[in-house]
C-alpha cells in the first residue's frame, strides 16, 4: 500500500452497541419505573429473586429489599441526583445474607439498577484503598513526560489488578490506536510500536467510553443475559445500556478476543480535552472478574492519568503556541525593515517563511512578479498547480499533507511537494503565498492486516473480526508531515497582515 487511508468502518460506527438488549452474566439488571415498580429486568433476576420474570413485572422494588434500603433509593430521588450512584443492598429472601452492590443510573422516566454480588473479604478500608492509590498518583504526578506517565500507568495497574497484560495506545487523528507503552505475561504476543485501525474501537464505542470510563469483560465466553420484557414499556423501544457496566459484548468484538487469545479483557479511557485520547487495554489468559471496588479505583486514575497527560500536553501547546507567534512577529517586523514583503519573508535565510512554517519551499506571487525560495516544483507544475489552485477561488488558507490525492499532476513531484499550504493575499490581484512541505516516507507497522479488519462471509449477512494480529508493514509515499493548529492559525494571521500591508503600499 502507498497510500494511507482511514480505516474507521462506517459498517462498523453503525453497530447499535448501545441497543444490544441483553447482559453479561456477573450481573443482575433491574429497571424501576419513578415509582420504583419493576417494569424490565435481566432474565437471571428470576433465579435470584425466585419468581419468574414475567411475575415480578409491575411488582414494587420495596417488598424484595430491606426498609434501610429503600429508604436510601427514595432519598437519592428526592435529592434529584441524575449521575450514576453506588449502593449497597440487602434483598429479603430467608436465610440470606448476601450484600449486592446496586449501582444507580437515575433516568428521566426510569431507574436502572445493575447489582453485583459482593464477594467475601471484598471490602477494603478506605485508608489501605487511599494508600494504594495515593502512591500511585503521586508517581504519575512526577512524571515529566507523556511517555514516562503511561509506563507508570501500565506498570501500577498490572501490579493493583493482576492482569497478565497491560497496554495503553494512543488514537491519531484518523483514530487508528498506536501502542506506545506494554508490560505483559510473556504468554501474549507483544505488541508496542504496533498501529490497530480505527475499526478495532468504533465510532459509537468511542463514543460510550466518554460515558462510561471503564469497559470489563470478564469471560467472552459468558452467556448473554435477555431483558424481560424486550421493549421498554416507558420508551417503547430496546433500552439504552450506554452507561451500564454490565451491557452485553457484541459477537464480533468476543471472536476479536479470541483472536487474540485472551479470555478476560477491560479498557479505561485516557481524555484529553474533553476528548478520547487514548485507552489502556487489560488482557487475561483465563477468565478474571474485577469487583466494584477495583473498578473504582481504575475509574479515580483514569482521572488522574488524563489530569497530568493534558497538563503535559497543554504545557507543551503553549511553549509551541508562543514560539511560533514570535517567530510571526520577528518576519512581521522583517517586512516592515525591508518594506517588501518578498524581501521580508524570503531575504533572511535564519529569519525567513521556511523557517515560521517548517516549509521545505515556498512560492510568491505579488503584483504579477514571481519568486522562489527552497525546494519547489518547476516552473510548469507551478504554474498548472497556481491555475489549480485559482479554481477553488481560495480567500482563505489552504493545506493538506498529500497534495497528490487532491491533484493527480502533483504526484509527479510529490517529493519536493507531497504538502501544500496555500496562503491568498489578494484575490483581485492575484496575490499569493504558496508553501511546500517535501515527502515524508511513512512506515507503519499494523497490529495485523487493516484491510481485513472486518471481513464478510458470501453471502453478506455475517461478518468477522481479522485472525491474525501479525505485523503488517505498510509504507506510505506521497504524503508530508501534517500542518499543525499552530502554523495554520499563524498562516490565517499572517494572510491578514500581509493583506493590510499589501493596501498599504498600493495607497503610497
């Protein structure tokens, strides 16, 4: 493959995650109406409960949980509290003394309840649970680089939860998923340096995790769990189990972990921005369940990892952000000394466009007069690519990092202009400012082929996950290095100078 394309599947993104109607099996699910009448439920609620499904329906929560309990649910609703919110709970049957952890998520015309059995010896102290998560955060907190914050994230969480693999990678702009930090059993295949396509974590799954922070799986091999009834009897349609934990596991993503020869599995989003940066991704050999408490604890340091990778990033946005406005300022200054703009953008090779917007060469053209500066196409290519270019009637900036797929002609010199930033000064005149960017070889190695990430059986009606996870090379050609947020808001700006200056010099 020579060129790099976006493997984010609409089939893919079209999948009702969301909607998949039943759960996982280490659970039970109720649904409550604002009454707190039992209106749909988990088909394993029949066992616990012992009654059938459809004779629990419209029964009252209140005659199977004990006084306390009910009065903690009545009281979370009177407060109009709308996040997701933990429990305890005791239900009355005779003889038992199981605590459930119940788990809240206050609807506007329902309840869910999702309960958890509560395993013996699971409750901690707050203080050896503060401890353990105190010294955590603070070794992330003195980390001084992204790198070093996500080889701490892997090594804590492998050692606090037992997974015999832990690895975290980062989404590109495209959402492919690069594994930059791995710490495994040395029974999983290795995988760091390695890029997944954006398939692999789709659209609407992305979309959960700013939801829901956590995604476990304790055994793909469990047995999806229906809902009694189907429908929702409020909304007269399948449930939305977005920010449930226990929302079945779609077929596709099962054989996925097959696979991938591992049984157990658990995801923790990284936000950066208000947006899914990356993820931190949990494999086990055999089936392994990870109680409420855990699961918390992953939940408070996905915070705390998202807290200082962004504080990271921002630092280093900013740093990037001054350096380039100073730079804009110093050529501005230049054009002004030598009152030229070509002379100013183009005389002072350690002062000059080239080095504002790390331009392999550039293209002027003011009052009809042409010049060169660096690397750049010959003089028919610029000029079929100016004519090109003259079509779009441009008054904005331009920019893409693989011209060629844009204008074939390009890809004849695509090594001397693979990126384009075209800056329009005066469109009546036909002044511009063209800028190059050479080609950047790329070699990506793929976590398998992504070309058979999703492949359909004959007769299109089933589909599958790739079987292999080998390393795929693939080179790509014909593209340049991205023009980042801050050299595209320093061209739009320098556009708008060199536009008044341009008025200026026409008026004297």
């Amino acid at each position: 493959m020579t060129d790099k394309k976006n493997f984010d599947s609409d089939f893919c993104g079209s999948i009702p995650l969301h909607h998949i109607n039943s759960t996982q099996d280490y659970g039970y699910l109720l649904v409550l109406d604002k009454k707190l009448n039992i209106i749909q439920l988990s088909e394993n609620v029949s066992g616990l409960l012992e009654s059938r499904a459809e004779d629990l329906i419209n029964k009252n929560i209140a005659d199977f949980i004990q006084t306390q309990d009910l009065a903690k649910i009545e009281a979370l609703l009177k407060k109009g509290i709308s996040k997701s919110i933990p429990l305890y709970l005791q239900f009355n049957k005779q003889d038992n003394t199981d605590l459930f952890l119940a788990l809240l998520h206050i609807k506007a015309d329902y309840i869910i309840i999702e309960l958890e059995k509560q395993q013996e010896n699971s409750n901690r102290s707050f203080a050896d649970v503060f401890q353990e998560i105190k010294y955590i955060s603070t070794a992330i907190d003195q980390a001084d680089s992204v790198q070093e914050v996500c080889d701490i994230a892997i090594h804590e969480l492998r050692k606090l939860s037992g997974f015999d693999g832990v690895l975290m990678y980062r989404f590109d702009t495209d959402w492919n998923g690069t594994v930059i930090a791995e710490e495994k059993d040395e029974r999983l295949e290795r995988y760091l340096g390695q890029t997944f396509p954006a398939s692999d974590v789709p659209k609407q799954a992305r979309q959960m995790y700013l939801k829901n922070p956590y995604r476990l799986i304790p055994n793909r091999d469990f047995e999806p769990v229906r809902l009694y009834p189907v429908i929702n009897p409020v909304t007269n349609a399948f449930i939305d189990l977005s920010d449930c934990n226990l929302r079945s596991v779609a077929k596709v993503h099962l054989e996925y972990m097959k696979n991938m020869n591992v049984k157990a599995s658990m995801s923790i989003r990284v936000i950066y921005n208000e947006t899914l940066w990356g993820l931190i991704s949990c494999h086990h050999l055999e089936p392994k369940y990870i109680g409420y408490e855990l699961c918390s604890i992953f939940e408070w340091l996905s915070e705390v990892i998202s807290t200082k990778i962004s504080l990271i990033l921002n630092k280093q946005d900013y740093r990037n952000s001054k350096q380039i406005q100073q730079k804009r300022v110093e050529l501005s200054d230049q054009v002004y000394a030598y009152d030229d703009i070509t002379a100013g953008l183009f005389k002072d090779d350690e002062q000059d466009i080239l080095h504002l917007l790390n331009a392999s060469g550039a293209l002027i053209s003011i009052n009809g007069r042409s010049e060169t500066k660096g690397e750049v196409p010959d003089r028919n290519d610029l000029f079929n690519l100016t004519q090109w270019l003259e079509s779009k009637n441009l008054n904005t900036v331009y920019s893409t990092n693989s011209l060629a797929s844009l204008f074939e002609d390009a890809g004849e010199y695509s090594n001397s202009a693979s990126g384009l930033l075209f800056i329009p000064i005066n469109n009546v005149k036909g002044d511009f400012l063209m800028c190059f960017r050479r080609e950047a070889i790329e070699d990506i190695n793929w976590g398998g082929d992504p070309n058979q990430a999703i492949n359909f059986t004959a007769d299109g009606k089933k589909y599958h996950p790739r079987n292999s996870f080998e390393n795929w090379k693939q080179t790509v050609y014909k593209q340049a290095l991205p023009w980042n947020k801050h050299e595209l808001e320093v061209a739009e700006s320098l556009r708008s100078f060199l536009f008044e200056f341009a008025i200026k010099q026409s008026q004297q």
